[in-house]
C-alpha cells in the first residue's frame, strides 16, 4: 500500500517575535530540521506576527501568520480554524498547550509541568501568573485526547507521568539538540593545550523566575569575591538595571555593583560569541526539564558550574562543577575549585565539548518525524 501524504500543522506561535526565549528556539529548531528531513509530507507552520521572519518557506513547508497577539484568540479560535480549512491530519503544538475539542490527532510538546506544582518564590509578573492560571485549567484538559506527548527528558517524563498516569503509554521522551553555531572560535590544533583562562568573566543568564535562583547566586557571588584571588566580573544577561539595583539593595550586596556588568539582552546569534569569551557559565537553577544553555555553553568550549537538580545531570552528565543550588556556599566553592584547578578546567573543556556532540536537532527531528509517522489516520 502507497505510503499517504499527511497534512501536518506545526504550531509556531512565537518564532517571529524580536526577544526569543527558549521553547521558541526549540520549536524553530525542530522545523528547520524537518525541512532538511521531509520532503514527503506538507507542513503548514502556524506563527503569530512579528518582526524577526526567521523561517523561509520551502517546497513542502508553507508559513502561515494568523493575526493576532492574543495568546487565547491565537490558540483557541485562529488555530482550530486553520487546521479546518487546511484538511489537516496531525497538530503538532510545540509549547506546552493546545486547542480544546480538537477533531484531529494531537503531538503535544509538553517541556514540563512546573505550572503544576507548587510555585518557588513570588517574583511572577502579572503576565506570568495569567500564563500560569492558562496553562493549569487548559493542560489538563488537552491531555485527556492527546494522541503523543513529547517530553525533552527522562526526568520530565516521570513527572508527568506521576501527575497524569493515563499518559504512560502516550509520552516519548525526545532530547533537544545544540545548534551547529554554538561552537570554539578558536579552535586549538593538533599539540595544542586547550586555553584555560578564556576571559576575564563569569556568564549568568539572569532571570526574575525565581526557579533560576538569581538571589542564592548573587549572594554566592558575593561569597566568592570575598575568597577569590582572581575576582572575577559576572556578565549578568537578561535583566534590566533596575530590577538588579533594587535586588543588591534588598540582599544588602550593594557592595558588588561594581563587578557585575549588566546586558538586558544579548541576542541570541551574540551568545555564541559571549559564551566564547566567557571564563566560565553558572546555571545553578533550581528546576529545570533540560537545561539546554548549559549545552551552548559546552559546545563553545565553556566549563559550567551547574545545580545537581531536576533534569540538569541527566544533560549534563559528569561534564561539569556540580553545586546545590539552595547553599551559596557551595556555589562559590564550586566557582573556586573551577577557578583554582587549571586541569580540572582542561579536562572540563574537553569533555563538555564531547558531551555536547551527543545531541543535534537532527536527531531530534528524525525522532519527532518517527511519531508523525506513527499517527495512523
């Protein structure tokens, strides 16, 4: 029997805004992968405006903009009107929710649950904690049809599956993948030691989601200046001058100000060029379902000083300084063991580098394209 072309929508909403974050990075990484992969199918990648038009169409890959910034009105009115229009096969909805009462087979990508349990801190915007209210009465119900959930780790995998055992037939786990940029600008040849001190700084990809831990990590920065020989600046990304001077005021850490350099955003074709020239990268977050910057950060060539949590050894592997991300001083211990042992962070550099050979968007997309293929209509 002749093998039958199917339809696939692939929701996309938010690849084309300006300031992406990482399921979005996710979710064009996967399309860009089954461009490559499929040639067979058609796809019809649904997005919402924006201004960064960072997917072209292809033979058999159409990109269409539904017009609305309305993250309801988008999902749950636009979408189910494209996928009856269109005569679609397969969803495929890329970030965690989805439309209800759909009349086709569902792929969910559901990276965690963590708007399930019980929220860490109190630091949420109004836009955040609405989102979180969304994805708690929509989530369940979704997952009642869902046809496949895609989860990014083993760790997740088994938490969804606690939370909602019906799903244990239904849930894959499929890693992400490092994209091929996030690589050494300096690559040593043959006979040539790996450069251990690579730049006069620390990377932390701030966050106000409390679950990145920014308060413990600045107190454990704090910590370490006061014990280091070196004293080196910490690159704070992602976080806006304010938001950092009223945190320094509230932890009495006003002292440090001047070592911490502040950038409210570095784009994300900029990182691989930050994490070059960083010393080293601190990703001490409480939870996390994968952790894919700590891979960026091993494929530059960066040693990391990462949390022993959630998903993050899983990824991680013994590639890196493990902490507890609740102690700052073992953070800090962590920051200055990587600081004063040239050959632990040799040996770092190079079994990062090797670690993060392990995951591509290629295989990422071979596995998701193996579960579209499952979908029996």
């Amino acid at each position: 029997m002749a093998k039958k072309k199917k339809t696939i929508i692939i929701e996309a909403q938010r690849i084309f805004r300006l300031n992406k974050h990482g399921m979005d990075f996710v979710a064009l990484e996967v399309i860009r992968a089954l461009q490559k992969l499929d040639t067979f199918n058609r796809y019809i990648i649904a997005v919402g405006p924006g201004e960064d038009c960072c997917l072209e169409s292809s033979a058999n890959f159409e990109i269409k903009v539904l017009e609305s910034s309305n993250y309801f009105i988008w999902e749950q009115l636009l979408l189910p009107k494209l996928i009856k229009t269109s005569n679609a096969d397969i969803l495929h909805c890329t970030s965690n929710t989805a439309p209800l009462g759909l009349s086709i087979p569902l792929v969910l990508t559901l990276h965690d649950i963590i708007f399930m349990e019980k929220k860490i801190g109190s630091n949420s915007s109004m836009y955040q904690n609405l989102g979180r209210i969304y994805r708690r009465w929509v989530v369940p119900r979704v997952l009642k049809r869902v046809h496949t959930v895609i989860t990014v780790s083993n760790f997740e995998k088994r938490n969804i599956e606690t939370a909602f055992p019906h799903l244990q037939k239904n849930i894959i786990t499929v890693y992400n993948g490092v994209s091929s940029r996030f690589k050494p600008m300096d690559i040593p040849t043959e006979g040539q030691s790996l450069k251990f001190d690579k730049g006069p700084f620390w990377l932390l990809l701030g966050n106000t989601d409390p679950k990145k831990n920014l308060r413990n990590t600045l107190m454990a920065y704090a910590f370490y200046l006061e014990r280091s020989t070196h004293k080196k600046r910490l690159l704070l990304a992602d976080l806006d001058h304010a938001y950092l001077e009223k945190l320094l005021k509230e932890l009495d850490l006003l002292a440090i100000k001047d070592f911490i350099v502040v950038e409210e955003y570095i784009a994300h074709d900029k990182l691989v060029e930050v994490y070059n020239d960083a010393f080293a990268f601190l990703y001490p977050s409480v939870r996390e379902s994968f952790g894919l910057p700590l891979l960026e950060a091993m494929a530059c060539g960066t040693p990391v000083v990462t949390s022993n949590t959630s998903a993050i050894p899983e990824v991680a592997g013994d590639n890196v300084v493990y902490t507890d991300p609740m102690d700052i001083k073992s953070i800090a211990a962590g920051m200055l063991k990587l600081e004063d042992e040239p050959q632990l962070y040799s040996s770092l550099v190079s079994k990062g580098l090797a670690r993060s050979e392990a995951f591509s968007w290629e295989h990422t997309g071979k596995h998701t394209l193996a579960i579209y293929e499952s979908v029996h209509l």
